[in-house]
C-alpha cells in the first residue's frame, strides 16, 4: 500500500473527506451499508483512466510509471478507493479499517486514491469472521498483524536479495527496472503458489503440535526446551568486517541454525543477527541442536565460536514467539556459557534423565552398566552426559544450577 495521490480530488472525495472527519458518519450501522454501493458506483465512474497516465509527468510527487505498472501487476488491480471509500464498500467503520491496514504493517495513507478491490475484499473477510463470531475483533488484529509482520520480511528478502541478483542487465542500456517487469510477471504465480504449499504444510504440523498437547492448558502454556545460540564477539566482529563481509557471515550462520533446526525437529522462532532461537517439545531434540551447532560451527574456519543455553520449562507463545522465564533462563545461561559450550538448566537435566538421554551422574551410569552386567543385559544407552556446575546468581532469576552438557563418548 502506498500513500502516493495519483491526482486532484473529485467532488466525491471532497465529501468523503468531510465526512470522514464525522464521528457520526463512523459508526458501523444501517447508513454504512445503505450507502456502500453508492461510494463504489461513484470509485467506477471517476477511475476509469489508465493510473499510470493520469500520473502527470509535471507533478514532482507523482508516482513512477513503471512504479504504478509494478504495483498493479502485482496487485492484480488498479487504484480505485480512498481509505474511506474502501472501508465503506467493505462495511465496516473508518476506524476498524484504519486498525487493520496499521496492524498488516501498511503507514497511513490519508485520502489518497491508492486502494484496490483486493484490499475492500481483505476488510470485509476479516469483519466477516469477527461477525460470524469466528474470531474476537482483537484476536482478528492479531491476525492481520502476525501475516502483515512475516510476509512483510519475506518479501523484504525476496527483493533485496533474490530479485537483485536476478535482474542484473544482462543487455547493454536496460536498467534493473525494465528487467524486473517482465520477471515479476513470470516468477509471481509461481512464488504465490509456493507460499500457499508452505503456509499449508507448516499449519498442518503446527496443529498437530498443539492437539496432542497433554490437556487444554497445555495446548496454549506449554512445556518446551528452549534454546539460544549465540555468536561470540560479534559486536568485535562489525567493527573489522566490511558491511558485505558481515552480511555473508550472517546468513551464513542464520542459514546454517536453520538447516540444523529443522533438520532434527526443532522448530526456529526467530533470528536476531548473531543469535537465533529455536524450541523443540523433546529435550533430547533441544540438545541434539545445540550439540550439532557447536560442533558444525567449530569446523567452519570463517565462523567466530558459539555458546548454547538451553531451559526446559512451561513457555506461551504468541505470534509465533515464545515468553516466559524460560525463555529468560536460556537467554541468561547463554550469556553466561563459555565458548564452544552447551549449558542447560536443571529442569532440562531432569528431563533428559526422565527421558533416559543422559545419566544424573556418572556414578549412576556405572552403577546401571554393573546391574546391566549382572543380569546378562545391555546397558543403558545414554546420547548426553551431564556435568553440574556451580551455583551463580543470576540476574533477576535468582540462583540456578547450570549443567554443562555434552555427547556420552
């Protein structure tokens, strides 16, 4: 959504203006309806021309041409409504559109001509679910939110580093955005096909998390490893490299957290430059991850060393993320964790053991080994060892009992 005016206003507009500035003419009832096709009928007649050539070549605040060729392609839409027009033809007040468009990410745009049909069909979805009772007017905030938020960042990405290493001229005089035309035109179905298949298949494994969530508490407060990696003097780091350098290096590692994650079952919550955050409902997946870093890291010779802190413990999420002391706790052991090193909490210890991972002590291990022996068995076959640390203080979590973790040998 962009707030550039592609002309002067009508009569219509003039009046929409004035009576956006009504409270009364807010109000979501009987008048809103009565009057949504009207608006519409007069957005058809008024924006019958080409935007791109009402443009006006004098106007030094107009929009680009190409600019508007771009946005329309991939829009599927021309410019048609005003913020007040569109939120009339989709039912619904000025203000629960003005909600909406902030919560999706999109700066506001005044009366500006700048809408499509897309974006009147958008509002009225999500109204038509919070009529329906399907979802609370907060929680349909949220949604626009959490999708404004992701999608904003893939397409971030999409242009910055996909689309410019495609459009590189290829012919002598044709420029980045003549090329980016005719490629957007291709690659577009494809990628909005694509993201459909990936949003399908990661809400699919997202609720078959939650459903087999112990009872109903725990499907919203549940039990989670946490983990944070965190990269060691990268602060040092940015100021030596060379701003291209660092970024290679970052996603870099960002690519690599993510393989490694995904790979052995965690899910990633988020990067943060040189640090990234994952969880896993297992903790014996947590620790596989956290070992798999370290060691992955140590044998890249262009990768500065990596500290782990990992806690086991009841986590809410929201939006994606997750909070709590035990996202606290994992981020203090990482801080506290030296180089190369995986330190877990005592939770997580317990838990590995529960789950037979890793022996409480090294004494236990051996006394198992024996009886194993004895009575003709295998022994225990334990993937971690754990090595208490001593007590610290931790600051605004109290005292806590890091565990160095490691593979059994």
């Amino acid at each position: 959504m962009t707030a550039d005016d592609t002309g002067s206003g009508t009569a219509e507009e003039d009046g929409a203006r004035d009576a956006a500035a009504d409270p009364a003419v807010r109000d979501t009832g009987a008048r809103e309806h009565a009057a949504a096709s009207d608006i519409a009928d007069a957005a058809d007649t008024t924006d019958a021309a080409d935007p791109a050539d009402t443009a006006g070549d004098d106007d030094p605040d107009a929009p680009d041409p190409i600019a508007l060729r771009l946005e329309q392609l991939i829009l599927g839409a021309e410019r048609r409504y005003t913020p007040f027009q569109a939120a009339r033809s989709a039912g619904v007040s000025v203000e629960l559109a003005t909600r909406f468009w902030r919560a999706m990410g999109f700066a506001d745009i005044g009366q500006a001509k700048a809408l499509t049909e897309a974006d009147v069909l958008a509002l009225r979805r999500l109204s038509g679910l919070v009529e329906a009772g399907l979802l609370s007017e907060p929680m349909a905030i949220q949604v626009a939110r959490s999708t404004g938020q992701t999608t904003a960042r893939l397409a971030d990405w999409q242009i910055d580093s996909f689309l410019e290493g495609l459009t590189e001229p290829q012919e002598t005089g044709m420029t980045r955005t003549e090329i980016a035309y005719p490629l957007v035109e291709l690659l577009l179905p494809e990628l909005e096909e694509f993201l459909v298949y990936v949003y399908r298949r990661q809400l699919a494994a997202a609720t078959g998390r939650v459903v087999q969530a112990a009872d109903d508490a725990e499907m919203v407060d549940r039990r989670l490893a946490v983990g944070f990696a965190d990269l060691v003097s990268f602060t040092r780091l940015t100021r030596r490299l060379e701003e291209e350098e660092l970024g290679e290096l970052v996603e870099a590692f960002e690519t690599t957290a993510a393989d490694l994650v995904a790979a052995h079952g965690g899910r990633l919550i988020k990067t943060l430059g040189d640090e990234v955050l994952y969880a896993a409902d297992d903790a014996g997946i947590a620790a596989e991850i956290g070992l798999r870093l370290i060691e992955t890291l140590t044998h890249d010779q262009t990768m500065p060393e990596l500290r782990v802190g990992i806690a086991f413990g009841t986590v809410t999420t929201r939006m994606g993320d997750v909070f709590g002391t035990t996202v606290n706790l994992a981020a203090r052991l990482t801080s506290i964790a030296p180089k190369n090193a995986v330190l877990v909490d005592g939770a997580f210890a317990e838990e590995l053991s529960r789950t037979g991972e890793a022996p409480v002590s090294e004494a236990e291990a051996a006394e198992a080994a024996a009886a194993a022996e004895k009575e003709g068995e295998e022994p225990p076959a334990y993937r971690f060892a754990l090595q208490p640390m001593w007590q610290r203080p931790v600051r605004g979590l109290g005292v806590v009992e890091p565990w160095l973790l490691s593979r059994r040998g």
